[in-house]
C-alpha cells in the first residue's frame, strides 16, 4: 500500500488497469513489463517454478546481508503482484496452470522460444479454452527465430542490436558502453505496448491473440540516428563522450564545475535575449572582469532580429558573439557548482541540465514536490520504505504500488481458492 | 487485416522524438494520428522536419529523413492558431477526436486557449497527454529540456560511463524513444480506463520523473542502505550488478573499432568460455570461483581483451556460441540492419511511400500482432498534405472554402 508523505485522496479512484488479470511467468527481462501493469491497478500474478525465480536472490539487499526476501532487486521490480508457485514441469501442476489462465486477460512470459509449446502450454493450447487471451512472448529474437535459442542477457541483448555502439567516449580505444539494464526495460517498454493496444482490440472485437516481441528488434528501433542515418543516407554514426554520436564530430557539450560533477550544456545561447540574460549572470557573479570577450554579450543582446546562424565562423561579428556566449558559460561552469549552473542556466532560458547520480536526482527538491518519493508498508518487517514513484500522473486512474513484492508461494492459497470458487476479481468486474 | 486501434482519432501536436515517437505507435496500428502543424513557421516548431539526414542530399521541408521516420503512418495539416477561423476548425476536430497529445513546454497549450478545462468544455471525455521534460507542476515545470538534457538530470547520464572519467551518457535520445514510449502507454491507458468508465482524463508525464523509474534497485539501494551510486569505482557501466557476473563486458577485438560483448552467468559459462580459451591464466585458482573472478576483474578484463584482441568479433562470437556463452559482437548500424539477417526477417525495416523523398526505409515495430499486426505503409505527411482530405471527411468542408482557407492564412 501507498503511504506517500505526498497522501493524496486515491481511496475512491481505481487504477486503469483495475480487473484486468496478467499472469506472468518469472524472467528477468520481463519482470519490469508486469510491473508497469501491476502499478496500474492490473491483478498480476507472478507465476515462479518450486525454489523461485533466480532473481530473488540478486542483490542488493536489506542491509547488505543475503537471505529471504532481502533482494531489493526484486522488491523494485515485483511490487503490486501477487506470487505463487507452479511447477509446469507436472502435469497436476499444468492443470491447475490451466485454470488459471482460463481467469486471465493476458499471459506475459519471456520462456525460451519452443519450452511452453513441449509443454502443451502455448498459445494454440490455451486460447482453445480461453479464446479473449492476450499471450505475450518475449524473446531474444522473436518466436520464429532460431537464434532466440541462444544463450543471452542485457548486455549481449543489447551489443546485438545498436546502442552501445553509439555510446561511449571520444577516444575510441575505450570500449563503447551499455546503458545497464536498459535492454530489458526496452523488451519491457513494448510488451506493455502490446499488452495494451491488445486490450483495447479486445474490448471492441471481443478476442484476443498472440502478440510475439523481439528484445533485440525493440533495441534495434531505440538507437534514433544511428538507425536512420543508415537507412536514409547509409553513413555510420560514430561515438563521441556525452553527447549523440555523428557521421562527423560535434562540438562537446559536458562541462566540468567547480564542484567536479558535470553539466550539460546543450545548445549555446543563441537569441538576443539569451546573450542578454547571460551577460546579466557574469556580472552578478563579479566574473565580466575577467573575461573581455564580455563585450560581444552585449552586442548579441542588442543585436536586431534573429541571428544567421550559418554566419558562424564566416561573419566577425556573429562569429565573436557565439564565441562569448560559449567562453562565458565555461567561465560561470569553472566558478560554481553544477546545480548551481544549471539553474541559472535554465533561468537564462537555457536548456541546461546537471549530470546527477540517481540519487541526487532522486533527492532533488523537484521530484519530492511532485510526490516521486513514494513509501511502500513492509507488514513484515514493520517498516516503510521509499520507493521511486510514478512514470506518469494519471489524474483519473492513478498510478500505485498496491503491495510490496510477494514472498515465495505468499498467495498460493488465496488464488488457487478464487479459481477454484471462479470468484475472480475479473468475474467479479463482469 | 484488422486494426486494433482504428477506433481511435488523434489531435496530435507533437513534434520531435520525444512526442511523435508515442504516436507513431498509434498509427502503426490504425490508429487516425492527424498532426497539426503551424503553416506560418512552416512546422519548423519541430526541428526534425527539415533537418539531416537527407536522401540523395535532397534538402528541404518535406524532406527531413528523421521527421518522415518519426512520423510515418500519420495525416499532416495546417492550422494557423493566430486566427480565430484556425481556432474553430481546431475545435469541431476536438469535437470528433478521443486524444489530444503534445510535448511543449508547459504552458503553450493554454497560451493557445486549449488547455485542459477548455478542451474538457470542448468535449467532456477528451484524452489529454502533455509530455514535456519536468512535467507541469513543481520547481522546475518552467525549465526547457530535450533528451540529453532529460538523461543528465535523471541519472541516466551518469550510469552510463567507465570509473574515473566523465560520464560517456548516450550516444542519442534514449530518453525521447522512451519517453514517447511513456507517451503512447499513458494514451492507451487512458483509453482503456474511458472505455471502461467513459471518463476522459489529463496525464501529465515529466520525461525526467519516467527516466528516474529506471533506476529502481538502485534508488532502493540508496533509500535502505544509503549506498550512492557516486561511489569509488563506479559507475562501470559494461559490468553487471545484478546479478554479479564475471567475466561481464565489451572487449576490443581485430578490425576498424571492432568489439565484443561477453558475459558469463554462472560456472557452467565460465567452464566453457575457459575451455575455449584454453590459455593457462583460465586454470589459475584466482579465478576458479565468481567471488575470486569478481575481485579480480581489472586484472579479468585485460587477459580476456587480449584473447578478443587477436580475433575477429564474430570469430569470437561463434567460438563462444557455440561453446554456449552469452556473446555478441557489437553490431554497427550497417552490420545489425543489413547483415544481420534476423532484424529483415523479423519485417523490422519496412518502406514507405513518401510523395517527395519516394520510397524509404524506417524503424518498424518490434512485436508481431496474430490478429490486427502493424503497418507502416505512408511515409510522413508533407507540410498540409492531407488539408483537403481530413478537413473534407471529418468536418465536411467544400473544396472552395478549403481554398479560401487556405488564401486567408488559415491553413
């Protein structure tokens, strides 16, 4: 349950997904997928083999120690869910898997490609006795891919399909760098995608149907230019530090601050009023002295209409200009600490933003304004802790966390006695 | 074949990636997305129309090769808002959409006279979707971003980098393609809950705050044991966390800025990959256990880039497949989109049909849909391409009045 420091009134709306069922079988690549769900009021159920899902046990824990329950890994990614454990290895077991997803909207798995078809569990099978199901497969590859058999994780997910090869430092003989777990929470992105889009079909058209999403496929499609530079004008981006990589280089734009953390400068001062708030900052902070190219501030302030800009490095006076805007931001940056520089950036109208940890970003008087500090009850340990909040604020079906991640087999009982009694809360919403 | 949302009708104002990403999800499954572009500033709100890369170097405003892949599938007009004509004709397509979507900075829609309570008195049920970098409340709601900008400020940045030197960050928007993808699940999410209760409703989604949703197990990290990501040694983005994996990274192979990624999970992995190596450091008890393996990983990482280094990135990546390990080369974008043939199977890269550039490549979906799959079959609409069409189907304009319109500045 939420208990937010941020309480809002949520008592008397539901989530948009209230009454919809998700089962989702247990694999890393998809547990943020049933997540996004969970929050949005869906009743997922969490569906782990006898022993449980390996990712119980990643860390970090509770208080660094190992055990039970103690992975904040699956805290983060489990919240909202109900768990309980089904061994689709027996055929008692597969039955009883049977009758729950004759109760279930979708079914969200990431098995390897050919495992729930030698099972008698694929979507030929199950929509036989459940025709309105939405079966989401995700895969390396995609369903009819052999090489989705292969043996995979984020990072080899993530080299076969584009990004890292955009990320990285302008020195090449630095490895390009992978965003972590970045590859699975974009397999994730479009399985939620799907799931959705799938729903409204359904509302309308009363069936459900198979919807087959390839992890690499998804990354191919989230690499922005490197992509369409090829399929466009087939020329290869190359990687450069801390900004988009480019068929030719760019100028950089991480700066460092006095308080060595980074800013990033995005796209200089470029209109009169911009020049004009710019050499207003240098002379609060005492700093006009030491830079003489100053002067150029005040004549881009001044200057009459939008600037040319393709006048740079060819007109002496737009050139001297531009020239100060840039030498007086790197000035400011070396004399202040990197908020510091990006709020004044930004009130110079500059679209300026400070590289934070995530926790200083998490901590930022901003997301704390806006409730994104979120506290989730842990009954059995008595505590509450913080947890990171929305993606989006849907006023009329908030965003929640109705739970904390389910123990093993915690709601065993409690599910396997609603099919049973067919007492479902999706019957109940019919 | 059916579409699955060919129900829906879209007001779209957005622009960029951050926006048109969202709906171009839409459109590719028959959603009608009908952008609304402003004729006097030729659309140039959204600097990807006229921009690189270019086809055959043919430049101009219809010819942005970003804008078309960004925005195929959709129906493109002109509305010029200075003029109360534009304002009206803007309304009567209130009237008949289900969504409203923009990503401006706050504000512009409501300097407009559209903002949320008076499209609701347009049409009580309407969707509305504004996506702009720090949503509309708070601080910094007035602050400008675009997805570098959105990555530093969330951590992205920062998680994406090598110990001891400045971050590396993202070679592009992560956070625009994520943020649309936001974008379109917050639309359909509103759409489910009004057909479920006929009540329309506003989603305001801040790019940062969805960003900052991606760095889970390590804000709880930070909010349980007070462990900063800001700490000696980190971050060491190639590595892996969670879980613990050794050896885990992208090693430098023979070839022009070739390389490989490599990861072993469990003993099993390590077995193989040591046996395919077969040099003697494999066999060293300093590296027998992952607790050892990962207390020497500086000194792992460079036998392992030695090894890599005498060999061809997908020699090492058939050695190593078929010895079972997680591999991969690095693919580069000529390799992954025209070599690879796994993306063309898949149907990744479908050509539209684009009135000025011809016919072109863009990004596909990544899913297969049994029933009601997507197309992408247009190219993205040329500046007020489809004025006629929709003004005619939707609002029953004559072609005369269209032309007047269109003399008047209105469209």
């Amino acid at each position: 349950m939420t208990s937010s420091p941020e309480t809002h009134d949520d008592t008397k709306s539901v989530g948009a997904l209230d009454g919809v069922r998700v089962v989702e079988l247990a694999r890393a690549p998809i547990a943020w997928a049933g997540k996004l769900l969970a929050d949005m009021g869906a009743d997922v159920i969490l569906v782990e083999p006898p022993g449980g899902d390996p990712s119980r046990d990643y860390p970090p824990y509770l208080d660094d120690q190992p055990g039970e329950n103690r992975s904040l890994y699956w805290w983060h990614y489990h919240t909202s869910k109900r768990g309980i454990v089904v061994d689709l290895d027996d055929s008692g077991d597969r039955d009883r898997f049977f009758s729950l997803v004759a109760t279930a909207d979708v079914l969200l798995e990431a098995e390897p490609r050919t495992r729930l078809g030698a099972l008698g569990l694929d979507y030929d099978d199950l929509q036989a006795i459940r025709p309105e199901l939405i079966h989401v497969a995700v895969t390396p590859y995609g369903r009819h891919d052999p090489k989705s058999d292969l043996p995979f994780t984020d990072l080899t997910i993530m080299a076969a399909s584009g990004p890292p090869w955009s990320c990285g430092y302008d020195d090449h003989s630095l490895p390009p760098i992978r965003g972590p777990m970045q590859g699975y929470h974009t397999a994730s992105h479009f399985a939620v995608l799907s799931v959705l889009t799938a729903l409204l079909h359904r509302d309308i058209a009363g069936r459900g149907q198979f919807v087959d999403v390839s992890m690499t496929a998804a990354n191919n499609v989230t690499t922005e230019s490197a992509s369409y530079t090829w399929l466009v004008a087939q020329r290869t981006v190359q990687r450069q530090t801390g900004r988009h990589a480019s068929v030719s280089p760019s100028r950089e734009t991480q700066q460092l601050c006095a308080d060595g953390r980074y800013a990033n400068t995005g796209v200089p001062p470029r209109r009169p009023h911009e020049f004009a708030a710019l050499d207003k900052w240098l002379k609060e902070l005492g700093l006009d002295a030491e830079l003489p190219e100053a002067v150029f501030l005040a004549m881009g302030a001044n200057w009459e209409g939008p600037f040319d800009l393709a006048k740079i490095g060819r007109d002496d006076a737009v050139t001297a200009i531009f020239g100060a805007g840039r030498d007086a931001l790197k000035l400011i940056a070396s004399r202040v600490s990197a908020q510091a520089f990006f709020l004044g950036c930004q009130r110079t109208g500059l679209a300026v933003g400070v590289v934070n940890a995530p926790e200083e970003a998490f901590e930022d008087p901003h997301f704390k304004a806006r409730g994104f500090q979120v506290g989730v009850v842990h009954d059995d340990l008595r505590r509450t802790v913080v947890y990171p909040g929305a993606p989006y604020a849907l006023k009329a079906s908030p965003w929640a966390i109705s739970r904390r991640a389910p123990r093993l087999g915690e709601h065993d009982a409690e599910v396997f006695d609603e099919i049973e009694g067919r007492c479902s809360p999706l019957d109940d919403a019919r | 074949m059916a579409e699955a949302l060919s129900a829906f009708r879209v007001c779209d104002f957005t622009g960029q990636l951050a926006g048109a990403g969202a709906t171009k999800w839409l459109a590719s499954f028959g959603a009608e997305v009908i952008r609304i572009e402003d004729p006097v500033r030729q659309g140039r709100w959204d600097i990807l129309r006229g921009s690189p890369p270019f086809m055959d170097e043919r430049r101009g405003i219809n010819l942005g090769g970003a804008f078309n892949n960004h925005n195929a599938g959709k129906y493109g007009i002109t509305l010029n808002l200075r003029t109360a004509k534009a304002k009206r004709i803007l309304e009567q397509l209130i009237e008949v959409s289900d969504v409203v979507s923009e990503n401006f900075a706050k504000g512009v829609m409501e300097r407009w006279g559209f903002g949320y309570e008076r499209l609701r008195e347009i049409k009580p049920d309407i969707i509305y979707v504004s996506n702009c970098g720090f949503g509309h409340s708070g601080p910094y709601s007035d602050f400008k971003t675009w997805g570098p900008i959105v990555q530093a400020v969330s951590g992205l940045t920062f998680t994406s980098g090598l110990p001891g030197r400045e971050p590396a960050g993202w070679g592009y928007s992560y956070m625009d393609h994520t943020g649309a993808y936001f974008m379109a699940m917050a639309i359909l999410l509103a759409l489910v809950h009004r057909q479920r209760t006929g009540e329309g409703q506003w989603v305001d989604l801040a790019c940062t705050e969805a960003a900052l949703t991606l760095h889970g197990p390590a804000l709880l990290d930070w909010t349980v044991n007070g462990r900063p990501t800001r700490r000696d040694g980190q971050p060491h983005a190639n590595r892996s966390q969670w879980p613990p994996m050794a050896p885990h990274g992208i090693y430098p192979c023979r070839g022009d800025d070739d390389w490989v990624a490599i990861a072993c999970r469990d003993p099993d992995d390590w077995g193989h990959f040591a046996e395919v190596v077969g040099e003697s450091w494999c066999r060293e008890p300093a590296y027998a256990s992952l607790a050892s393996r990962l207390a020497a990983q500086d000194e792992l990482d460079q036998l392992v880039g030695a090894w890599t280094v005498r060999r061809g990135k997908f020699d090492v990546e058939t050695l190593l497949r078929e010895a079972g390990v997680p591999v991969s080369a690095v693919m580069k974008p000529e390799e992954r989109i025209d070599l690879d043939a796994s993306t063309g199977d898949f149907g990744l890269w479908p050509s539209v049909a684009h009135p000025e550039m011809g016919d072109v490549r863009v990004d596909g979906q990544p899913v297969h849909f049994s029933e009601t799959n997507w197309r992408i079959a247009r190219g993205g609409p040329c500046l007020g391409e489809h004025n006629a069409e929709v003004l005619t189907r939707l609002l029953g304009l004559g072609e005369e009045e269209i032309a007047r319109l269109e003399e008047e500045g209105v469209l």
